[in-house]
C-alpha cells in the first residue's frame, strides 16, 4: 500500500486516503474506456464490438461517478468542473473568459509592454 503514496501513508489524514482511493479508482475506469475503445475499434465481429462498446460504455459511467464524487467533496473541484463542463466556448478560452481577459492570478497585459512584474502584483 505505501508504494501508492508519496507520502508516509501513516501521516496521511482520511480525508487524503479516500481523495487518493477516487483519484485511483478514476484513473482506472478511465484506462479501462480505453481499452475496451480500442478493442472496439479494431475487432471485425459485429455481436463483439457491440459488447466491448457496452463495456466501454460502462466504464464511462463509473468514471463519472467518481468525478462526481470529487465534486462533491472538493470545492475546486466543484468550482472547475462547473467552470469548464457542458459549455460551448472553445476550452482553452474559458479561463480567459471567467477571469476578465487574464488567467488566473493574473493581471492584465500592461499596455505599454514594458512591466518587468512577471505579472507578480505588489505585496504591499
């Protein structure tokens, strides 16, 4: 079991291990959509692919449950699949768009180009 962990699993709160035990059990349904997807789109046997895309199809949903697991427990995971599922706008603007026209954390560009800031705001 410790060889799962980064950190000593006895210094591990609760609430770290079940985090830990979704992230792997989403991993997992996620390496076995791809599995049974390849499987499908490969086989010739039509009753057989029918049954592999079932499986994949499956595995989907148990991903899911356990996305839906983390938002519920985590807020930023709450916060960040709100932000980015079921939306229309390309992916990679989405962030720009919530943010007012920067990232995260970020600032706007300053006009003139010349802030040697790294976008770092004053800490006073």
């Amino acid at each position: 079991m410790a060889g799962e962990y980064h950190e000593p699993y006895e210094l591990l709160p609760d609430e770290a291990i079940e985090f830990h035990r979704m992230i792997k059990s989403v991993i997992e349904e996620l390496e076995a959509v791809d599995w049974y997807n390849q499987r499908a789109a490969v086989t010739k046997d039509p009753a057989l692919k029918a049954i592999v895309e079932h499986n994949r199809d499956e595995e989907i949903e148990h991903a899911c449950m356990g996305l839906e697991w983390l938002r519920r427990n985590f807020a930023n995971w709450d916060e960040n699949l709100r932000t980015y599922l079921f939306t229309e706008a390309p992916i990679t603007e989405i962030e720009e768009a919530e943010t007012g026209g920067a990232a995260a954390g970020e600032g706007a560009e300053p006009e003139s180009g010349t802030d040697s800031s790294l976008g770092i705001k004053s800490l006073k």
